[in-house]
C-alpha cells in the first residue's frame, strides 16, 4: 500500500508536530515554509559588530513543558535549562530546537503558498520563491510553481494568513478564524560594550497599569551555549506594540530602549548594534477554543497555538491534534 502525500503548510512548532506525527504513521509529509529554515517564532537573528559575535532569541524566549510528551519533546532537541526553574531554551539559540525537529523532514523553505488547487484526495499546492513576496504589495506576475497531488493539507499559519487559502474550499472557516485574536510585538535586537545593571530577565508590564511599553526584556548571553557580548532582547507590550505597529524600526528602536534605560534607572550607553523586528502575529489574546480545525470530506485542516492558548506547548498539541485527525 502506498503511503498517503499530504502537505504541511508552515513549519512553525505547529506544523513540524503535525509533519513529525504523520511521518510516524507512514506518511509522506512536504512541510513548505516562507522562513529561510523552519522554526516560525522560535527564532535566533546573529549579527557581529566590534568584533565580537552577537546572537538574539528575537521570537520565543522560552519553553515551558505541561506535559510529559512535550518535556520529552525538548530533551529530544536539546532544550536546556535558563532562568526561573521549568523554564528552557535552544542551545545555542532557540533555532536549534525546530532545526532538530525538522531533520528527516522534507522542507521546501523559501516558498510561499499562494493557493491550493485540485480537489480532496489530489490538493495540489501553488507557492512561490518567498523572496519576491512583500507584504501588503500584489503578488508577483509570475505563474506560481505547482506541487502535488496530496492527499490532504495541513496548514499550520495565523489565522490571517490561512483564511484567504481556504476560503474557496471551507468558506465558513474565516468567519470562526475571524474570532481569534493574536497580539502584534516589535522586538529590538542591542548589544553593549558593557555590562546593564538590570536582572537577567524583566516583565515590566505585568505591573504597571497601563500595560507600559516593555512586555518583556532579556539578557540573552545570560542563556547557555550563548556568545559573552552583552545583548539584549527587548519586547514590546502588546498595547504598544498594537499602537506602533506601523512605525519603522528607526522609530521602535529609541523608544524600547529609552524604556529599558527607564528600568535600569539611567541612559544607556549607545549600543554597538541595533535592530528590530516586528512580529505581526504574536501573542494569542483570543483563541479558537478547539484543538484544531478538520474537514474530514475535504481533506483539509488548521493547527496552530491560536487553537489553544498562548504557548508553545499549545502549538506542538495542535499539530499533534490535526494529525491525529488527517490520520486516525
């Protein structure tokens, strides 16, 4: 009997447990992603300056394992210890973690699925090099590369981004899609030459009553396996990154830092290298309230934390749903 093709869209923690859990029931998965390697927000942005190596956990700063299937999970890929007890991290960035998980994984990286065609039982996936597409901006005019036919279709995005693509085939899906809410966040990515007297790791805005501007704030080389340069992951609130969403980064980047500064009780020293990040789709506030979305007759389904709730685990319990559902 051959085993079944189905395509994973996405290979965030979502799509790489779907991808994974299918391929232990024989499965023949084809996970496509927009990103350079997969990993979604479990992501690591290196940079050098001064001559010194610099690394950021931009996305995820850490994972926190519920249950005992997910803890063994982390093992597997190498997760270590960092900071409050039950928290963890990739070593030596967080990218390490979804690179581990993706290895025997046949990943099309680089592409961006523009549309599913074909019928259930024979999808066929429409994608594009990922480097010539700009968010906001028509697509390019060249005819998409064409892939399949799949059996079924796992699509493992934010509900933004996974509505227009089953909308011809689920057209009640973007209404329930519709009702999930996820948080933006601007990260900004700065080293020092000298050491910040602040703690390793803050959480301003769960005390302060308009939310403030930090959400979260890290000293990243604190992190195992981490370069020594001082380097600093600062995340904005999600009230402030919603109400600066659309600035530049020359505009986020004084401002976050102005705020830690504010932490540590005085003006930083000008960092060596700055940058910034936005994160459109980040924190889950409002979730679908189900594990994942099926259509046994279509041969299609959704996964992803926004299912569940804000964490990482919710996202690798998603995948792990949505596959359990593709193949029972």
């Amino acid at each position: 009997m051959t085993a079944p093709r189905i395509a994973v869209i996405g290979a965030g923690l979502a799509g790489l447990a779907c991808a994974r859990a299918l391929a232990a029931r024989g499965a023949r998965s084809r996970l496509f992603d927009k990103g350079r390697a997969a990993g979604g927000r479990l992501a690591t942005r290196r940079a050098e300056a001064a001559g010194q190596a610099l690394q950021f956990d931009h996305g995820a700063q850490y994972l926190t394992a519920r249950s005992a299937a997910f803890a063994a999970l982390l093992a597997e890929a190498g997760a270590q210890p960092w900071g409050e007890p039950g928290r963890f991290v990739g070593a030596p960035g967080m990218s390490a973690l979804p690179r581990a998980l993706a290895r025997g994984l046949d990943l099309a990286a680089g592409r961006h699925v523009t549309a599913l065609a074909g019928r259930p039982g024979a999808w066929m996936v429409r994608h594009l090099d990922a480097a010539l597409v700009r968010p906001g901006m028509p697509l390019p005019p060249d005819p998409p590369a064409e892939e399949g036919p799949f059996e079924a279709v796992a699509i493992a995005l934010p509900p933004d981004q996974a509505a227009p693509l089953v909308a011809p085939q689920a057209p009640a899906w973007p209404g329930l899609l519709a009702g999930v809410r996820l948080a933006p966040c601007w990260t900004v990515m700065a080293a020092f030459a000298a050491r910040l007297p602040l703690p390793d790791s803050l959480r301003p805005a769960l005390g302060s009553p308009d939310g403030g501007a930090i959400g979260w704030a890290a000293r990243d080389n604190s992190k195992p396996g981490r370069p020594a340069a001082e380097c600093w992951v600062v995340q904005g609130s999600p009230a402030w990154s919603r109400a600066h969403l659309e600035q530049t980064p020359a505009e986020v980047m004084p401002a976050l830092l102005a705020a830690l500064g504010a932490l540590a009780g005085t003006d930083l020293p000008a960092p060596i290298h700055a940058a910034a990040h936005r994160w459109r789709y980040s924190l889950v506030e409002a979730p679908l309230g189900r594990p994942c979305l099926h259509d046994p007759g279509l041969r299609l389904g959704l996964a992803g934390d926004w299912c569940l709730a804000g964490r990482a685990e919710a996202a690798f319990e998603s995948g792990l749903a949505l596959a359990d559902a593709l193949l029972p």
